[in-house]
C-alpha cells in the first residue's frame, strides 16, 4: 500500500513517503523562476559586454515598455489572485453551482454578463476563472467569465468612453462584441471542447476548506501559489510585448491602415502583440486615427481576451493544449464580432 502512495505521488509531481518519515515535496520549478532565470541571464550578459548597452535608445525604450506593462497589470493581479484565495478558502463549494443556471448552455451567458462585476484587468481573470473551475462551475461558464471580465466591466467601459468623447456607439458597440464573444466561446466548448486539453489538476476538482485546516491558512497558500505561478508568466508575456513594440517600426503601423480588411486583421494582431492593460487600450486604440472605427474595436475586442501574456497565463494555469486552442478561436471570433458589431452601429 505504501508503495502504491509512492508511486501515485510521483505520478503527481509529490514525492510521498511513509509514515513516520519527514515529508518530502519535489517542486517543479514554475514561470516564476524562468522569469528570474532569464532576467539574471541578461543582467550578466550585460555585465560582461558593459553597462554602455543601458543607454542605448532601444534598450531604454524596452526596459520602460517591459516595466509599464508590469506595473500596470500588476495591482490587478494582486487582486485576482487574492479573490481566488479567498474563493478556494471562504466561500462555499456549492454557491456557484447554485447560483448559476443547471442548464450549462444558460450558465454560459449569465458567467459572460457576471463578468461585469469585476474591475480587473485579463491578467485577474485568470486564476478567478481557475478557482471558479475548481469549485465545480462548468469550464464554459468559467471562461465565459474569464473572457468578459476584462472588456466589459465599469473601469473599461469607463475608460472607453473617455477616450472616445462624444461616441457613445464605440463604448456600445465594444460592451456587444464583447458579451458576444465571451458567450459564442463558452457554447463552443460546450459543443467542441474536451476536458484532457486542460491540465490534469483542473480536472481533479478542489471542493473547498478541507477540515482540521484553518482556512486563513488555506487563503494564504492559495495565494501565494497563484501570484507566484501568474506572475512569473506575466514577467515572460511584458518582455515579449516589449520586445515587439521596440523590433516594430512605426512606419509599419501607417503601411496598413490603408485597406479595411488589412487594417481590421492588423489592429487585431497588434493587440495580441502589445498585450495592453484593458484599461489603457481605448487610449491606445484611440490614438490610432488613421485606421477605420470597425478596426479600432477588433483591438479594443481582442486585446482582452487574447495577448501574449494572457497567453502565457492561460499557458500555465491550464496548460499550453488549451492555450492554443482556445486562444486561436477567440481571436477569430472576436474579429468576427467586431466587424459585425462595428458595421451595424459604428
């Protein structure tokens, strides 16, 4: 029997030994500390060719890109995960399942509008849909959730109606495409989606506070695992946008703003690339003039849902067979939204 545990915990990244023993856990090591790995990589690279690279314009412009996405996204995600602790360790297992819809394709929509509720960033969403799964709620209601948070709640819409005064239609138009994207999403896992795309620990469901543990303890190693595990892929995702918006010419920007099609395909892939904050994208989009109104909601649309860090997060909370998957499918369906959307009321 014991030989039995020990090989069900290698199985399960946990060495167990037996009783009366010191317990022994072997961690993998996480994006926290490929982060790290990385950035003491190029810090002594630098240090052997010189500090002279520090004040080249490039370097510069990366360093601050790098770190404003950081900053920007990192309060959001302290808030996330701090909600997913306390999810996991104080709110009931069955609340969700009760309180949503027992028919998945009605959960699907009510998840996608609850998303509205939440003033975060697509960096919060993700280990808030997480901790939703692993209550019980249905993964296509969850990443509803998780796709609608980040584009339609108040901070957004907000933000978007600031930076397009006077053009209440883009701030509906964004809230639609949005709604319907998350909710298109959620019935297509219901319909196409299998649960082996997702990581193994999601399938093997938490049920909440677990008895003879004190459930401050339980929020604070929830915690702790989340910001640690999402932090460390949001290090990885800002230094690829950064590298983008310094390896990108402007003048590439200006090269497609001329065809429709072109500048919708293309504002989209930028904002899959750029990987801005939700709350700061309409500021973006709106400083693009030279591109069309339908192609300045595919970026405000698909930002949120799909960019190289969200990616990366996706990645490593429910494992890169679902990253691919699904984050190419919501770009398409974003792009679609957003035209259809765009061409009614912009």
């Amino acid at each position: 029997m014991e030989k039995a545990d020990e090989l069900v915990g290698v199985a399960e990244g946990v060495t167990v030994v037996p009783a009366g023993s010191p317990s022994v856990r072997r961690v993998r090591p996480g994006p926290l500390g490929a982060a790290l790995v990385i950035t003491l990589g190029a810090v002594a690279v630098l240090a052997l060719a010189g500090t002279g690279w520090l004040d080249q314009p490039a370097v510069q412009a990366w360093r601050t890109v790098c770190l404003a996405i950081t900053v920007q996204a990192l309060p959001f995600l302290l808030l996330a995960t701090a909600l997913s602790g306390a999810i996991n360790a104080f709110v009931p297992a069955d609340l969700f399942t009760k309180v949503l819809p027992k028919r998945p394709a009605l959960a699907v929509p009510v998840a996608g509008a609850a998303g509205a509720v939440l003033p975060g960033c697509e960096c919060a969403s993700v280990p808030v849909a997480h901790s939703l799964i692993r209550r019980g709620v249905t993964p296509a209601a969850a990443f509803a959730f998780l796709l609608s948070a980040p584009a339609i709640n108040p901070v957004v819409l907000t933000a978007t109606a600031v930076a397009f005064p006077g053009n209440p239609a883009m701030v509906a138009a964004r809230l639609l495409a949005s709604l319907a994207t998350a909710a298109v999403m959620g019935w297509l896992w219901l319909w196409l989606g299998r649960e082996k795309w997702l990581r193994p620990v999601l399938r093997n469901r938490h049920t909440g506070h677990r008895h003879g543990r004190s459930r401050l303890h339980e929020f604070r190693v929830g915690f702790q695992h989340d910001f640690l595990h999402a932090g460390g892929f949001l290090v990885l995702g800002a230094m690829a946008a950064a590298t983008f918006n310094v390896a990108v010419p402007r003048s590439v920007l200006d090269a497609f703003s001329g065809s429709p099609w072109l500048s919708v395909l293309f504002l989209a892939g930028l904002a899959v690339l750029l990987a801005v904050c939700s709350e700061a994208d309409a500021f973006v989009a709106a400083s693009l003039t030279g591109f069309s109104p339908a192609a300045r909601l595919a970026f405000m649309v698909v930002g949120p849902m799909v960019d190289l860090k969200l990616i990366a997060l996706q990645a490593g909370t429910f494992g890169r067979a679902f990253a691919w998957r699904f984050s190419t499918a919501t770009t398409l369906v974003a792009v679609a939204a957003s035209v259809l959307t765009g061409g009614a009321l912009l």
